[in-house]
C-alpha cells in the first residue's frame, strides 16, 4: 500500500516509463539461416506456394533445389507465374504437380519454355491452369476461411472445364450479374517469399507493385518461410508500419538474403536503407538458352545452385560490378543514358515499317480512335505486342489532351513506360505510376469499371473468327504455350478488347484446340496484314481495311493474300480500306521500346 501523495506519483512514473514504453526490439527472435529454415519447415509431399509480387525469393528456391537435388519429394508447386529458375525445380524431378496462371518463358518475351514442354510430353507433372485473378481469388479465399469466391472470370473458357473440381458455374443470388464462376479456396501448407525488411519477429515489409499479394501466406497452413534484404528494428518496423504486409505471428523463420530476388529486380522507392535493384536480363537469357539442352541446364544448375553452398558464394560468382549495375540500372533515369548510345541504331533503321512495326502501329491507332470516341478512360496493356501498341498510344492521346490512363496487370496504374526495354513489368516504369496496387485491385476492380470504363489489348497464340483465344495448350503436338496469365480476366471484364497478332493459317484457325478467352469482348482484330471488326449484330470478324504498303500488288491480290493466311472462311466488307500509314513519329517511339527488337523481330 502506498501511503503518500509523492510515493503514488512515483509509481504512476514508474508504470509510464516501465509498461508504455516502446522497445527497440519485440517478439521472440525467428533469425535463422536459410538453409536451416528449409530444412526445419519443408517436407515431402507438402504443397509449397512460392509467392510472386514483382519479384519472388529466388533464393529459397536455390536452397529448396540444394536440399531436394538428388530425391523425389512430390512437391506441389503453388505460384502465380512458373518462369525464370523456378524451372530447375522442375527439371530436378521434385514437382509432381503445379498451380498457376503461366508457365513458360518471361524474359526478355513471353513465350513456351523447353523445360515444362519436355516434362509436359512425358506427363510426369500435372499443370493446373488459371488466371491472374482466380489464381488470386483462390488464395484470398484461403486466407479468408471462406470455401470460395465468386468472379466473372473463367465462364465459357475450357480453364473452367479443366477445373470443375475447383470450379463451378453459379447464379448471382441476388439477381445483380449473369454469369459468374465460384473458384474454391486453396490453402497451401507453407509459403515462400522475399520481403524488404523484416524484424526478427518476422513482421515484414512488402513493397508495391503487389502482384498477387500476401494472400497466400495468410492462407498457408504452416505460415511462411521469409527471406529479406535486411533484418531490422522493431523500432524501424513501427517507422514504416503502412508498409507492412505481413505479420510476425504467420512467419515460421526469417533469414537476411541480399538480393535475395536475383535474378528478378526488387523496387525499394520510398523505403530508406534498402537499395533497389533491377532485372538481370543476361541471366535470364543464359537460363533460357540451358534450358532447351538437359545436359546444358545440368551444367548451369551446377554452376550457379549446388556449387554455391551459400548467398556468399553466389556474389563471389555474380561479381561486385554486376551486382553494381543491377543497382545503377534501378534509378529513375537509367534508361535514359541506356537509350542514348542506341540513337545511331534506331536512327539508321528503314523509314517504312516490317510486318510487325505496322501491325502494333495500327493497334497504336485503334486504340487511340476508341478511346477518342469515349467511354473507355482506361487502357489495360497486355503483353507483348499489345503493350507496346498500347505504350505507344498513351503518348499521343496525353499529348494531344485526351483523357486516359495505362495499366498493367501486376499493379501498375497510370505510368509512362520509359523505352529501352519492353517487359510489360519493367522496373523503370514504376516511378512514373500514379498508384500501384496488385492483381485483386487492377484486374478485379478497375478492370470492371463502369464509371472509367476499360480498353483492354492482348496478344496470343492463336484465334479464331469469334475472338475466342488460345494461349494455353496446343494438346495435339503436347505443347503449352505459357497460359492465361491475365488475359482470361481482361476478356472477361472489358468494357471492350483489341487483340494485335501475327496473321498466319496457324494461328488465325477455324477452331481453337483450347479456349483460354472467350472472345465476346474482342470488338477488333489487328494483324500483320490488315484490319478485322465485328460489325453490328456481328458475333464473327470481318476484314475491313488492309495494309497497302505490306501487300503492295493491289487490292485484289491484297484480300486474296490474306485469305490465303486465315484458317476460316474470310468475309470481307465490299469496298476495304488502306488503313492509314503511321506517321514516323510514333514508328520511332516503337523502336525506342524495343531497341533490340525483342519483339519486333519478324
């Protein structure tokens, strides 16, 4: 019992000093190494959900193939994209099945990669294929106990009747929208991932763009296995607590892996102490050139995962210059100086355009007259050649004052895309964004608006006369192409699609093997040869203009040429138009995206 006034005033300090104040540190500490996290928490037969915002820990999937090497765990692979070393996993004969939204080749372009397609033919793993948003959607459910979410994307596709275990058709019980799909949730037993900084709690900062966010981590049975550039404060945590995504209480062990997003590019702006770093192109390349021989990818595995017993080892092996220029590359104005010693290339190149240049161009010029004539405000860049058709319309629509704003699946909202290297998620475009967010708010809400309205472009393997397509599965050659990524979500929610690709009998088919898309929203077709519409009342294209300076013996022989390259029987409207030439202005800004022609090479 205290007596007096002073004793009690005294106890009251105390208690404010003792009880109130804010340690430097909190939480038990969960600092382990790497190679000591995966050993504790990863087992066989487990379903390990490698999670994937702009960058996902390459690291831990170093070590997962360290400790795996030589066995056959069965893995399940849980991860939104299936691209760059996560391959090896494959290879190594630890996966028996995969989830996700595109498997293939990411870097530099999109396309089929040898090492699932080898796998795929000899059917040892199974690959369940969704879409940037279900995929997201499945994992939010998860995290929120609830057995599933609703969405409109997937009705019609073959991905839905690939998935009916997962999948279903329902009906809006309120009566509000036609035509929706419930995706099951899907709880993974543990998540992999890289974060900025974390405490040694575990509470971790996750910096935008956001990709398919922590959902999956909240929903994994185990919680997560966390690599981060630095380990920090608690103190340090409370200072940048809006940047916090995940929790101390679901992270099983936290390790501090620089750069432990190599060869992806890590964006920190806005975050003190953490430097960025950008893509590492060459090394992608060098996988993907190994990946096409079993013994070459042996030989790199090798070289770059079991003879580097550590993250020390791997910096020895990457080199203090490389690692310096992956962090010059990720300042703001780097592409500037990059591009300049292209100038005397693209300024010596033909005034005319190749087959490829005058297809995004006239893409480039369909999307300005759509968004010119209203409503659509905004435009959803696809990849590949739609992106760039889309890149290249954005300067000139703000340039002569006309409202509109580029997006980008993963999280990018209203940027500028600077040239000099055309990923669709380059990390030079990422201080230009206005907002960046990940999939749930970009291709679940703002792709749905009414009030903006939505323009979406895309590319694929193949499409036929209703706009339905396919980039999923050739099954009769026992080929995958790389999957839906976002496109299934675009064609899905739209106000309205451009689709800009090659023309050849190949890919313009009477019936696509697999519908990844279905076409409804896809109002214009634009090919290496000409123009496609659906006119009103019309479900199917129709050739409407052509591309006098590619097929230059005349109308006639014109229309017969791109008859000759379409796998449906062609209507074409009587008299068809020469779409206009593209100016030279913006047949520069092209070949400024893409100086080294990833994609413009015919």
């Amino acid at each position: 019992m205290i007596s007096s006034k002073q004793g009690m005033a005294q106890f009251v300090q105390d208690i404010m000093e003792s009880r109130f104040a804010l340690p430097h540190e909190k939480g038990r500490s969960k600092v382990i190494s790497l190679a000591e996290a995966i050993q504790q928490n990863v087992e066989g037969g487990m379903s390990i959900h490698l999670l994937g915002l702009h960058y996902r820990s390459h690291a831990a999937i170093y070590e997962l193939l360290r400790q795996f090497w030589n066995g056959q765990p069965g893995f399940t692979i849980v991860a939104g994209t299936l691209h760059g070393p996560i391959m090896t996993l494959f290879h190594a004969g630890t996966v028996k099945r995969a989830v996700t939204a595109f498997v293939g080749e990411a870097y530099p372009t999109m396309g089929p990669n040898p090492v699932y397609n080898r796998i795929f033919k000899k059917g040892h793993v199974s690959f369940e294929n969704w879409s940037f948003l279900t995929f997201t959607l499945r994992l939010l459910a998860g995290a929120m106990g609830v057995g599933f979410l609703p969405t409109r994307s997937l009705v019609g596709s073959d991905m839905a009747v690939a998935n009916e275990k997962d999948c279903r058709l329902v009906d809006d019980p309120f009566g509000e929208v036609e035509g929706l799909t419930a995706v099951r949730a899907l709880n993974p037993d543990i998540t992999l991932l890289h974060g900025h900084a974390a405490d040694k709690f575990g509470n971790t900062i996750l910096m935008p763009p956001r990709g398919e966010d922590i959902y999956g981590a909240f929903a994994s049975r185990k919680g997560a296995i966390v690599t981060v550039e630095k380990i920090v404060s608690t103190d340090f945590i409370r200072r940048n607590s809006h940047l916090v995504r995940l929790p101390g209480s679901l992270v099983r062990s936290v390790s501090e892996v620089p750069m432990g997003a190599h060869p992806s590019g890590l964006n920190s702006q806005g975050l003190s102490g953490i430097d960025s770093y950008s893509e590492d192109i060459p090394f992608y390349v060098e996988l993907r050139k190994a990946a096409k021989d079993t013994d070459a990818l042996d030989a790199w595995i090798n070289e770059w995962v079991l003879s580097c017993k550590d993250r020390k080892d791997y910096f020895a092996k990457l080199g203090s210059k490389r690692v310096h220029l992956l962090k010059g590359r990720s300042r703001q104005n780097a592409w500037f100086y990059e591009l300049n010693s292209r100038i005397p290339d693209i300024s010596t190149r033909p005034p005319t355009p190749s087959p490829l240049e005058r297809a995004v161009l006239a893409g480039t010029e369909t999307i300005r007259n759509k968004i010119r004539r209203g409503p659509c405000k905004l435009i959803l860049a696809g990849a590949g050649l739609a992106s760039l058709a889309a890149w290249v319309a954005i300067y000139g629509l703000k340039e002569e004052g006309t409202e509109a704003e580029l997006m980008s699946e993963l999280g990018f909202f209203g940027f500028s895309p600077r040239p000099g290297e055309p990923f669709l998620f380059n990390l030079s475009n990422i201080p230009t964004c206005k907002e960046l967010d990940g999939i749930l708010a970009i291709l679940g809400i703002m792709m749905s608006s009414r009030r903006a309205g939505c323009l979406g472009t895309l590319s694929a393997a193949q499409v036929d006369r209703f706009g339905n397509l396919n980039t999923t599965v050739m099954p009769e050659k026992k080929i995958l192409i790389t999957g839906s990524g976002g496109a299934n979500d675009v064609m899905s929610t739209a106000s309205e699609v451009v689709v800009i690709m090659p023309q050849s009998k190949e890919r313009f088919v009477e019936k696509l093997p697999f519908v990844t898309s279905p076409g409804a929203a896809a109002k214009t077709l634009v090919s290496t040869l000409g123009v496609y519409e659906k006119l009103e009342g019309d479900s199917d294209f129709t050739l409407t203009s052509y591309f006098e300076d590619q097929l230059p013996a005349g109308r006639d022989a014109a229309i017969r040429d791109i008859r000759e390259q379409c796998g449906w029987n062609l209507r074409v409207i009587d008299n068809p138009l020469k779409f206009p030439a593209p100016d030279l202005k913006d047949l520069t800004t092209l070949r400024m995206f893409d100086p080294d022609r990833y994609f413009l090479k015919d």
